[in-house]
C-alpha cells in the first residue's frame, strides 16, 4: 500500500494532527501540498482545499487510514501522543487476533487506525479464510505495558519511535458484491475474510488485508460529490509495470475509465472510491 491522498480544509491543523499527535514527519510542505511519514514512506498526502464542503456521513468514501508501526512500542508512543494532545479523537480499541489496534478520529473527520501486527506465525487460517476477532483491548493497560521512558519522552517532544507505512485501507461502500467484483476480479486482490455482516477484506501476498470494505454506512450509499473534502485517493503499488498493465487490461475490458496521473493511473470502484496505481 502506498500514501493516502486527503483533500483538507484546514492543512495548518491537519499538519499538526498528524506530525504533533500521530507523530509521523513533515517530509515536505510546498504551498498547498504537505506530505507526512516516516524517513522516506509518505504515509499521508494533505492537499489544501478550502472552498470543498463535507460529503455526507451516510456516504460511500474512507472508513480508516490503518498505519502499521513496526513495535508494540512505537505504536505505544503514537498512541500516547495522540491521546495527550488529542484527547477527544479516540474513538475505540481492539485485538483482532492478527492485530492491535487503537482508533481515533482525525478534526476533519477522517478515521485513523493505529495498530500492531502480531507475528504471521500466530496467525490462523482456515479454507483461505483468515480468523479474526474484534475482543476489547485497554489503552491504558496497553501502554503501561508497552510505552517506556524513551517513548514517552519522543511523545512529549512530537516525536515517533520506529518505522511505519500504510499498512491497509477501509472504505466505506454501497454494495458487496459489486466490491468484490472490482477489487478481487478486477484488481486481482484475494479474499481473506467474508464472514463479517456487511464487510469484505482482500489482500495481496497472505496479508490478513490491505483493504477493507464496509456498507455499515448504509447499503446504497452514494458516492461522495465530486470534490469533497476527505478521500482524493489511495495508492496500491504493484511489484513491475507489468503488473500495473495486467491490471489496467482486466479494468478496461469491464469497460472502467482508466485516468493517467502523476506517478501513475486512477481508476475507481463502483462507489466512487478512486485507487492510484502503479510500481
């Protein structure tokens, strides 16, 4: 998975969520564009966009970015951070059996996931299905367990431990089946899980997912409008072009417009979710 791209209203407050709170590093800022990540990985993508109003909350769109960090205590400091500085974006926490999790809400609405990956050796498959959970999970025994000096230290100051990507997507969509038919038959991703009411997840590589799909939003639910604030795009990098152009062949046969980009090729999902492709 690459960067998530975010139209904003505010980029000056969106800056400092996501540097102060979530502690990823302003790689670059140039006028209306800032990118923040860890060390060379954009991780999100702010592009300045004042005059755009909200879509509606019963629309299709992003769910959650989920940032994988690369230790129980990275994610225990990005945690900390957030919490102390943004107390009230915390929206809930989980173990998902494969994975830790901690999910807030950034000021303009986007959700944030924060999370963990246990070792793959722990994780259980059956019939290509991956098991996972949602089983309470408390923050603050969390970090009295896993955030230490040097990680309370680098929250106090605005700083991260470690290394992080992108590590999955959730979006919010009007229909399953015409999900899975996109990203599945059409980007090539396997399912991993279909058990969830109202929920789809695919991956690539045995990952337990890099999207996620939802109608919990509302079966239906529209696209949002053209140029809403919140989700421009996200990025999928596939190993060569031609990878890229395999996938590009099988989207043009089912007849969806294919729009070249910077850095790659734009193609949406059925609800108006829009993927940047490339290697």
């Amino acid at each position: 998975m690459g960067a998530v791209t975010l139209r904003v209203a505010d980029l000056d407050a969106m800056i400092r969520y996501y540097r102060d709170g979530v502690t990823l590093q302003l790689l670059s800022h140039d006028g209306p564009v800032a990118v923040l990540g860890r060390g060379a990985t954009p991780i999100v993508i702010l592009e300045h966009a004042p005059e755009l109003k909200h879509a509606s909350p019963r629309s299709a769109g992003l769910f959650h970015t989920a940032i994988l960090f690369d230790s129980r205590e990275a994610l225990a400091t990005a945690i900390y951070s957030v919490a102390s500085k943004y107390p009230g974006t915390f929206t809930g926490s989980a173990d998902h059996l494969v994975s830790e999790a901690f999910y807030f809400t950034d000021p303009e609405g986007n959700g944030v996931e924060l999370y963990f990956d246990r070792d793959r050796s722990t994780w259980s498959w059956t019939h290509g299905r991956i098991e996972m959970a949602t089983i309470f999970l408390d923050p603050n025994t969390y970090l009295r367990e896993h955030l230490g000096q040097a990680g309370a230290d680098a929250a106090a100051s605005g700083l991260g431990l470690g290394d992080a990507v992108v590590g999955h997507v959730h979006l919010s969509v009007g229909d399953i089946d015409s999900a899975r038919e996109f990203y599945v038959h059409r980007l090539g991703f396997e399912t991993t899980a279909d058990g969830w009411p109202g929920a789809l997840f695919v991956s690539a590589g045995g990952y337990h997912h890099h999207i996620g799909l939802n109608t919990w939003a509302g079966v239906g639910a529209p696209p949002p409008p053209p140029g809403a604030i919140g989700l421009r795009h996200f990025a999928v990098r596939l190993p060569t072009a031609e990878a890229v152009a395999d996938v590009l062949q099988r989207v043009g046969a089912a007849g969806i417009p294919v729009e070249a980009i910077e850095g790659g090729h734009l193609v949406r999902d059925p609800s108006g979710n829009a993927v940047k492709l490339g290697s």
